[in-house]
C-alpha cells in the first residue's frame, strides 16, 4: 500500500471541506430561508432521532480503517457487512417514527422520506472507512461531490418546485445516492478480496468496542430531544443549530489533519503531528476570531430572525475552535495505541488501552452535557426563561464545565503517548495576523441597513474578504512554512484541473 502523503491528504479534504462551506452556506441559506422555524426545527429533530438508528453504522467501520491501513484485503468484506446490517435499522426507524411522529405532531411522511438516508449512510460510512485507511484523499472528493449535488437538486426541489421540508429530505437522501456511486468509482481499485465470514466474526466479537464509543453520540443527542420537550417548540433547536451551523469553517479546519489518523497507523510519529497540528491552527486562529467578531451578521446572512443568537454563537465558536483542536489527539491516541494487533487480545486488554479510554471520557462529557440541558431546561422553563437566554446558558455553562477541562485532559494523554512539541512560534504568527484583522473587522464592522439577503451579504462578505486578504498577507510574509504550504496548494489545485 502506498504511504499516504500527509500534506496532500490534508490539503484535499480542507479544500474539499471549504468547498462545502461554500455550498453548504447556499443550502443552508436556502433551507432557513424557505422554511419556517418550526419545520427547520423538526428537520433537527427528525436527523437527531435517526442517529439512534444510523448508530450501528460505525460499528464495522471502525475496524474496517484499522485492517485496510495496515494491509489487510477488508474492504469488500465491510461494505457488504454493513449493507446487511442497514436492513433492520431501515425496519425499525420507520416503525420508531409510527409512534414518535404523533407524539410531536409531526407528519409522518417527513419520517418516511428520511428513512431511505439510512441504508445509504451505511453504505457511505463503510466506503469511507475503507478511504480513510487506503486512500484517504478520496473523500475530499467525495464531500466535494455529495454538497454539489446536494445544492442543486435542493434548488431544483425546494426552490423550483417548492417542496420546502419533503423537497429538503428527498434532495439530501438523493445526495447520498450520488455520493456512493461516485465513492464507489474512486475506491474500485481498493475493493479487493473475497467476502471473509472470519473476519466478519472477528469484528464482531471486538463490536463492543466501537458501539461503546459510538453510542455516546446517541446520549448527546438527547440534548435536543429534552430540549424540545420542555420547550414544547422546536424553535430553541433551530436557534442552537443555526448558532452551530455558523461555526462550521472552525470546525472544518480539522480536516487539515484527515491524513494524521491512518499514518499513525501505519508508522507515522512526531514530525506528522507537530506537522497537523501547524496545519490546523493556521486557518483555526482566524476563523474563530473573524467568526466571534461577525457573529451577528453572519446569522442574519442565515435568517435576520437569528441575528437575537448572536451570543450563543460567540460561545460556539469557542467550542468550535476546541473541537477543531480536538482531532489531533484523538487521531494520536487511536493511531499510536497498538492493542489490535495481536491475533487474540482478550476483553481486558482492550478495556485497560486507551482505545477503551477514548470513549469512556465521550460518555463522561456527553453525560454531563446531557445532563445540564435537562437541569438548565427545567429551570428555564419554570422560571419562564426566554428561548435565547436558556440556549445561552446551557452552552456556555456547558463549554466552562465539559468542552475545555475534557480537551485539556484529552491532550494531556496524547503527549503521553506521543511526545510532540507545541509549535509556539507558528501560534504566535497566526496569533499577530489574527490580531490585525481583527482590528480591521472591528474598525469596518459591517452596517446592514435592510434585512434583504442581498442587502446583508453586500455589506458582509467583502468585510470577511478584507479580513482573510489582510490575515495571509501578513502571514505569508512573516511565515516561511505558510509560503510553502501557499506554494502546495497552487499545484494541487494546478494538478487537479490537470486531470478534469
């Protein structure tokens, strides 16, 4: 297999990332401004409630990435595995939503059409574990793919045909379509080996594992769920999620350090994440800083109504910068822990490694953030909290008591295991450019004299153009490394046409 190239990797996915924020922000732009807030609210609640079903979908996959990076012939023996398993997930979600959907009041149709996103995320999820072990490069491209044709047929269902919420899922579930298929053309080479029910028996026996890990995800969703209950209204969902929704350039930024995980694996050390870790600060620090200065113009870009959130996305950013951050020692802690690779490790070798670590502290935090919005909920509500003021307290008590003491820990178990040095220098670099354009943002603070969507984004965007324009000029000429990374960037965008 051939060694997979860190930079490049990183590159790909980030650019394919931004490209979606691109597209994303048109979607999202679409869908919030079509909807009501109470339809995009139960459009939250409805993916909230199928990722209890979605779950099992990691359980394979997660072993899939570990056997093909280090050699093993388990691709095709992962797709159709997880194939199978999609089928009774797809059977009781749709009796779940016979149940759940009169309980909210909610349209039963809108939980059928979702139904048919879940075999395809199963299918989706194992191609990308299978990428993300081989060829990791290739689910930028896949993202690149899913997001085009996800903004299309959205204009085409939501826009032209005026859909609204029905148009919005059947465009998302046709989306997965498209991405599999083009997934399935890029990895086609990687596809190799016959189906191995020993292999399938060995995976299963270690599936503890990874449900452990992945079934934390299904406690923190019970946030919205409480969330909506109390409230009786979807609307302080729409509000979070909408908050969160402008977070996702920080958040995005992880993806610079996709390739750090499967070259751990396969014999990677120190260099690559001090190499990461540059990567991601580099355009973290200025996304989080020019994101918690423009935090209410950005949301009336979303919808003027969401401008009133504009706090609780200053808080977000914060917790997006942590969660950007939070990749790197989770891909340090999965990719140096060697615990698998004996041909019969016992129950009490994986629960006293670390792979066993990493997701006893998700359970902890979700816990514990599941358990503040039932306890600030409540007392929300019987104080006659407004929607705004309770969403504001539930994330910031939640960042001040989950977000940052978790990650420090998590960080601190990473430089056990992997000694790397902190790239001070570089993080005093982003640090001065960040701190010039924010007194530009500042200083040219965008004035939106209308609520038209037009109106917004004529006196926001060249603001947040001006900011990054003023942000690498300064970094390029006081930073050798960002030259050179400005220099791999050119060509790879240079190869790419190349090849169209």
């Amino acid at each position: 297999m051939p060694r997979i190239r860190l930079r490049y990797t990183g590159l790909t996915l980030f650019s394919s990332k931004m490209f979606s924020v691109l597209t994303g922000l048109i979607f999202t732009l679409i869908v919030v401004r079509r909807l009501p807030v109470e339809d995009y609210g139960l459009l939250q609640l409805i993916a909230a409630f199928a990722s209890y079903f979605i779950l099992p979908s990691k359980i394979f996959p997660y072993w899939i990435t570990r056997f093909v990076a280090r050699g093993f012939k388990a691709s095709k023996t992962g797709l159709i595995v997880n194939l199978l398993l999609s089928i009774p997930s797809f059977a009781l979600f749709l009796l779940a939503s016979s149940r759940m959907a009169p309980v909210i009041g909610a349209n039963i149709v809108y939980f059928i059409a979702f139904a048919f996103q879940l075999p395809l995320m199963y299918v989706v999820t194992s191609l990308e574990a299978i990428g993300t072990g081989a060829k990791p490069h290739v689910l930028g491209y896949g993202y690149s793919v899913f997001e085009g044709a996800k903004v299309i047929l959205c204009v085409l269902m939501v826009v032209a045909l005026n859909f609204r919420l029905l148009g919005v899922i059947v465009a998302i579930v046709a989306s997965y379509i498209i991405q599999s298929l083009a997934l399935l053309l890029m990895l086609r080479g990687v596809l190799t080996g016959r189906f191995d029910p020993g292999l399938v028996r060995r995976w299963t026996k270690m599936s503890w594992l990874p449900l452990y890990h992945e079934a934390s995800a299904a406690v923190y969703m019970l946030i919205f769920l409480t969330l909506t209950w109390f409230t009786r209204s979807t609307e302080p969902v729409a509000l979070m999620v909408a908050s969160e929704v402008a977070t996702i350039p920080i958040v995005y930024t992880s993806f610079l350090a996709g390739g750090l995980y499967p070259r751990l694996l396969s014999g990677g050390g120190r260099a690559d994440i001090e190499s990461s870790l540059k990567l991601v600060l580099m355009l973290a620090i200025p996304a989080t800083v020019g994101t918690f200065i423009l935090a209410q113009p950005i949301l009336r870009i979303l919808r003027p109504e969401y401008a009133v959130a504009s706090f609780i996305l200053m808080v977000l950013t914060v917790k997006g910068f942590i969660k950007a951050l939070a990749g790197i020692p989770s891909a340090i802690i999965l990719g140096v822990e060697r615990v698998d690779v004996d041909e019969r490790p016992s129950f009490r070798d994986y629960v006293k490694s670390k792979l066993f670590l990493l997701p006893t502290l998700a359970w902890l935090a979700n816990g514990v953030s599941a358990t503040l919005m039932l306890i600030i909920a409540w007392y929300g509500v019987s104080r006659g909290m407004s929607y705004i003021t309770l969403v504001f307290n539930y994330v910031l008590t939640d960042l001040l008591i989950v977000g940052i003491p978790f990650n420090v820990y998590l960080w601190l178990v990473s430089r056990r295991m992997a000694p790397f040095k902190l790239p001070t220098k570089s993080i005093s670099r982003y640090s001065f450019s960040a701190a010039i354009m924010a007194l530009f943002l500042i200083l040219f603070y965008p004035k939106i004299s209308g609520v038209s969507l037009a109106q917004t984004l004529l006196a926001t965007l060249p603001i947040i153009g001006g900011g990054a324009v003023i942000y690498f000029s300064i970094l390029l000429a006081i930073d050798k490394e960002s030259r050179f990374l400005a220099r791999s960037l050119i060509g790879l965008i240079l190869a790419t046409v190349k090849r169209l």
